[in-house]
C-alpha cells in the first residue's frame, strides 16, 4: 500500500476536446465537448489513485487517455519520464504494455465468442514477446488460477460465468502483460454488494503480488476510500481538490467535495439525525457550456463575484499552512468543514448559506 | 393495515425449468410507514413489487399462491378492471429508469395530465394547470414553460421528479419506489431521496422502497425486509438490525460494507454466488455460503422465527447470530 517517492506517472495539463461540427460538406466547428480540461496529477509506485466524480466530469476520458486508446488534444502523460502522447509505432506499443485496463461492464468487455483462455490469452498474440508460443496456454492457466477462478475454466465462454467472475477473466486479461500500472474504471459498480467485495480483496491482493500502481475510477466513495492512498476529486474536466485518502475524506476544503460527501447515504441508522447535508441545487452544467471562472460556481452556496471571472488553481489555499487542511483545492473561499460524522453522535456544526470553521 | 401481503409465491417457465423468483413472502406496510425491501439482483424484490402492483408479465410469470390484501380486499381476486382502476389512485410505482419508463412521444405535461383525464374526468385544460402544479410541487424550475418539453429534455434528476410528480399525482395511500435513484449521481440521489420522503410526510402514504443499497436503507426506512433467493430472510425495524443483525445474510452485507476502522484490512466478503433461482438449495437457501451452516441447514428449511415482537429471522441459529453481531 505505501507508496514510495519515485512517480511512475506524471500527467500534466492534460486535455481532451471533442469537436462538435455542423454540416456535411462545410463542416464548421460550432464549439467543443471540454471532456477533460486541464487535469494534473502523478501517481507513485506501488501507490493507489482514486479519482472520484459524477457523470460526465470525464474521469472515463482521463482513463482512456492513460491507457492511449485516445490522443489528448494537449497536455502530457510520462511514464517514467517518457511523455506517451507522442509516441507512436513500436514505441507506443511497448509502453502500451505497462498501462492495461480493467472496464467496468463485465457483460459487454468480454468477447462473447471467444473462450476464456483465449480472451485472457489474447495480449499474446499483439505482444508476443511477452511470452512465447509454447507457453501460453500454461500463463493463461496460471492467470485464471491467480484471479480466484478454475483454471479447468479455460474452455469455457463468457456466458457461463457469473458477473463477479467474468470481471475476475476481465483482470487476468489485465495482467497478462504483467503491466506496472492498471487503470481500472468502476470495476464493480456493475456487481452485486456481496460480490464487490471479492473483487476489491483480490485487486488488494494482486496489488501486493505484483507490485502494481492503479488508478482506480469510481463513483463510491466509500469503496474508493477502503482502496486508495491518495484521491482527486473530479469536477466538470478538472481535479478540484487531491490530497491523501483522510485529508479528503476528514479536512475537506472544496465546497464541492464537501457536498459529495455529504451527499453519500452512511449505513448508519443512528446518524441519521447527526447528519449535515449539504444540498446542492440544479444539475451538473454540460461540457459543452463550461462556466467562466470556477466551474462549481453555478452550484455553489459559496459564490461571489471573484468566482465569475478568475479560475482558482489548484494549489494548496494560502489560508492553510500546515496539517491536514493544507492538501490542493481549487477554491478562491476554501474552509475546512467536517462533513463525515467521525464515529457516533456530534461532531458537525449545522450551518446554513456559509459554512465556516473548522470542526 | 394498508397493505398485507401473504406467503405470496411467484414462478416463471423458462429454458432452464421452472424459475422460483418469490417463495412465500409476507410483509405489512402502514399508513405512513416507509418498509425497505434490501436484495440484491435475483432476491425476488423487484418481481414481489409487480406482483403487488399487478404488472407481472403473465406468462412467463404465474402467481402460485398466497394473497395480497390492499386495505383488507385481496388484489388476486379482484377483476382486472377493478385493479386497474386501483393502480394510480391507490397505489403508485415509481421506476427506476425514468427515460424508459416515460412516454418519448408526449409531452410531460400530456403525460402528467392523463391521468387526470382518466380517473378524475378532467378537460384536458384542467388537467394541464394540475400538470403545472405538479411539476412545482415536485421543484422543477420554469414549470409552467416545461410542461410542454419532452422526457428528453430533461436531465435524468428532474425526470425522476416528473415519475415522482406522475406516482403521487392522484394521492395514492402506498407508493412502490424500485431502486428509484440507482441511475442517478450521489448529488441529485440524495435532492430527490429528501423530496420523496418529505411528499410521503406531507401525503402520509406509506412507501415500499426497493434497493440494493444500505446505506439509502439506513438514511430513510423505518423498517427493513431482507430477501434471499425468494424469501424474507429477516425483517425488523431499520435500527436493530443495523446494530445487531439476526440472520447471517444480513450480517455478512453489512460486514462487506468498507469501514474506516478497517482500511488497509481485507473486506469480509461473502463467500460464492447467489443461487440461480431455478435450483435453489435444499434447507436454508443460503447454507452454501453460510459460516455458520450445520447439518440442520442442508434439510430442514428454516421458517421466520420470532426473535422479538416486530423482528423476525429466517435462519436456525438466528439467537447465535444476534450474540455475535453485538461484538
């Protein structure tokens, strides 16, 4: 779990645009889909990033930009110093070997024609210096055998599993490689609660065995939490606030953070009243219409007019100089506000339009 | 008593053999009263929720027994015109996916405003002013404006609002929610679980809330139905049985629940699958995957003992479970 100092991934100023056009012979650009718009973080070795946000705040892009399976429009990603984005040919496709990808529909990632062990198999044959011919059909063996599934599977096709184990077939694919990094997007927002588990024990476990770095996509946050050393929350094509696992989760200082957090429905029958919910008005703006300065501002209770027209950056607020509260939030009116009850009753100040202190 | 529903039994014909998706279930709900039904995909939640609203698809699907007592009148005996006219003003359902659920070719407000045309007899300009009404009670902004859009105008928040709008429009006395903020973003899932249950308070209706999630359970109901394989496995009111659960089942849910005090340890994780519902086990459906199973299990099924007046258990050593669930 603990990461050492050494970046395997450095993103900086990534940027992902979709062009939205008019027309069929004169295609003229009417604007753009700003999926991803400006996103920075770095991820360490043996470390585990969860990346948190509701729909459409591009946290998928972001995943299938690391993984190259499409080009940003600006921005870097290195590998180990390298900058990906510009490689191409053999290059690329030697890199592509450290960065796999773990989807979140174990029903429609799997190739329904095919058997088992030539899904889990198939990375040999676009890489097949990874392993020579001979000995495919043992790792393929070994694989399902390391993921928890019978490796007497092999002949089987897809339909014959349940979905916890056909995400199972989806990470041994995954590791095939055996890649440094995997980027795994919702792997069990799909599954049943008492399956989820025994899928996140194994990527625990995997974790260790292999000395892997994920990046790991969610929208739960309590899962994202139990597996993640560090966090960044993801608003609208930007990271609003990243710092370690409980300087977000216990010194929140983004407003928007703050009202995720708040949001999630605690299995705690008895916190039902301790509780502070913070309501955010409206919906999600669309990509398309970004709004100018802060992009939160047209949900936020927080906002001035400073808001409207100067973008925060992310960097650790001036207000906070050292402990928990000091982490990046990309907040011009960044408070600290406790919004997970810390065990049992209390804690929390019920505040209105503006929250302050900390708690 | 405003519903009542009695070892109802529900099967299905398929390729497989006979498909036994609900096995005697029995569950009450009050005036005013929210009862969560807690299952996870193949439990019999959802199709016990059709059952009661009389939109199972028959065939496949076959009633095999039980009764289900709406105000003391038993809905299986009743003439189909006589249910339907039931479905709307007495009881409603709420979806979970709001865009497939909504008519695509008519406006909201058309839609909003049928069924005042239908049950109450209204001039559809009549029914247009309580569609607008509607849409206000339920908070969408620029009612009288959007009454005319489509459900693709909408974003998927505010047309779980209008499904909400078009289930409470004629102040039905129950309202059955399946699953009805899944599709929805943590933000808007906790705008829309605050208006439902703040409408049910104001209407006082009593709400079947169906969903896979503990911690919606814990934020809004007042009691709790577990179900497995077909069945109640135990039902209690929302406090005990978070606090100390009395079936394995329930217990081994809430322990795979990710905890602070925990991280870096592994999850508990039930061990195996849920049954297919075709070949359910023989004794207690969940002995496969049961730590604490013996021999008793694997025969002898188990009925929902009584563990205290409003709490029941469906499992053989449910006093051994409660003593440990108090660690």
């Amino acid at each position: 779990m603990a990461a050492s100092s050494e970046p395997i991934l450095e993103v900086s100023g990534l940027v992902k645009h979709y062009p939205l056009t008019r027309g069929v012979v004169f295609r003229k650009r009417i604007g753009a889909v700003r999926a991803v718009d400006g996103v920075d973080f770095t991820l360490g070795r043996g470390e585990t990033l969860g990346i948190v946000g509701e729909s459409g705040c591009g946290k998928s892009t972001v995943a299938k930009l690391l993984c190259n399976l499409e080009r940003p429009t600006a921005g870097s990603i290195r590998f180990k110093g390298e900058d990906i984005t510009r490689l191409s040919g053999r290059a690329l496709k030697a890199v592509r070997r450290n960065i796999q990808m773990v989807f979140q529909d174990p029903y429609t990632s799997l190739n329904p024609r095919m058997t088992v062990g030539d899904i889990v198999g198939e990375p040999y044959e676009i890489h097949p210096e990874a392993a020579p011919k001979g000995d495919r059909r043992r790792r393929v063996r070994e694989l399902l055998d390391v993921v928890g599934l019978d490796p007497e599977y092999v002949n089987r096709y897809p339909h014959q599993f349940s979905g916890g184990q056909r995400q199972r077939i989806g990470i041994a694919r995954g590791l095939a490689l055996r890649p440094e990094i995997i980027v795994a997007d919702e792997p069990v927002s799909a599954l049943d609660v008492s399956v989820q588990a025994q899928v996140i024990n194994l990527l625990d476990r995997l974790q260790a065995e292999f000395d892997l770095s994920y990046v790991f996509i969610a929208h739960d946050l309590s899962i994202v939490r139990h597996i993640s050393d560090r966090i960044g929350v993801m608003y609208l094509g930007r990271i609003v606030e990243t710092g370690r696992e409980e300087e977000i989760y216990e010194h929140p200082t983004h407003p928007y953070t703050q009202a995720l957090l708040s949001a999630v429905p605690v299995p705690d029958p008895e916190a039902r009243e301790h509780r502070e919910r913070i309501l955010l008005s409206g919906d999600v703006p669309s990509p398309t219409a970004i709004p100018s300065g802060c992009r939160f501002r047209t949900r936020c209770w927080k906002a001035r007019e400073r808001c409207a027209v100067e973008v925060p950056a992310l960097a650790v607020p001036a207000v906070f100089r050292r402990g928990p509260a000091a982490h990046d939030s990309a907040c011009h009116f960044a408070e600290e506000r406790r919004v997970v009850p810390p065990e049992g009753p209390g804690a929390p100040e019920a505040t209105g339009a503006d929250g302050n202190g900390p708690g | 008593m405003l519903l009542d529903v009695r070892d109802l039994r529900v099967e299905f014909r398929t390729r497989d053999g006979i498909s036994r998706a609900v096995n005697g279930v029995s569950c009450t709900v009050d005036a005013g009263e929210t009862l969560a039904v807690l299952g996870e995909s193949g439990s019999g939640k959802s199709v016990t929720a059709q059952a009661v609203m009389g939109i199972l698809d028959m065939p496949p699907g076959r009633i095999t027994g039980g009764e289900i007592l709406f105000r003391g009148r038993d809905l299986l005996r009743m003439k189909e015109e006589e249910r339907r006219r039931l479905r709307g003003a007495g009881m409603a359902m709420i979806f979970q996916d709001a865009l497939s659920a909504l008519n695509p070719v008519l406006s909201v407000g058309d839609q909003l405003g049928e069924l005042f045309v239908v049950h109450r007899g209204m001039s559809r300009k009549a029914a247009r002013a309580k569609a607008v009404d509607l849409m206000e009670r339920v908070r969408i902004p620029g009612a009288a404006q959007r009454v005319r859009d489509y459900p693709h105008q909408f974003s998927g928040g505010m047309r779980q609002r209008i499904m909400i709008a078009m289930a409470l429009a004629l102040e039905p006395a129950l309202v059955i929610a399946d699953e009805p903020t899944t599709a929805l973003d943590v933000t808007v899932q906790a705008q829309v679980m605050d208006l439902l249950a703040e409408l049910r308070r104001e209407y006082r209706m009593g709400l079947v809330l169906i969903t896979h999630d503990l911690g919606v359970v814990a934020d809004v109901a007042d009691r709790i139905a577990v179900m497995y394989a077909g069945r109640i496995v135990e039902s209690a009111p929302v406090r005990d049985i978070y606090k100390a659960p009395a079936h394995p089942y329930t217990r081994g849910l809430l322990d795979s629940i990710p905890r602070l005090d925990l991280k870096g340890r592994e999850l508990y994780a039930i061990k195996g699958l849920p049954p297919n519902l075709s070949r359910i086990p023989p004794g207690c459906s969940f002995h496969p995957r049961c730590p604490m199973a013996r021999d008793v299990c694997r025969t002898d099924v188990p009925p929902l003992y009584e563990v205290s007046g409003d709490r029941g258990s469906a499992c053989h050593f449910w006093r051994e479970c409660l003593d440990g669930g108090e660690q």
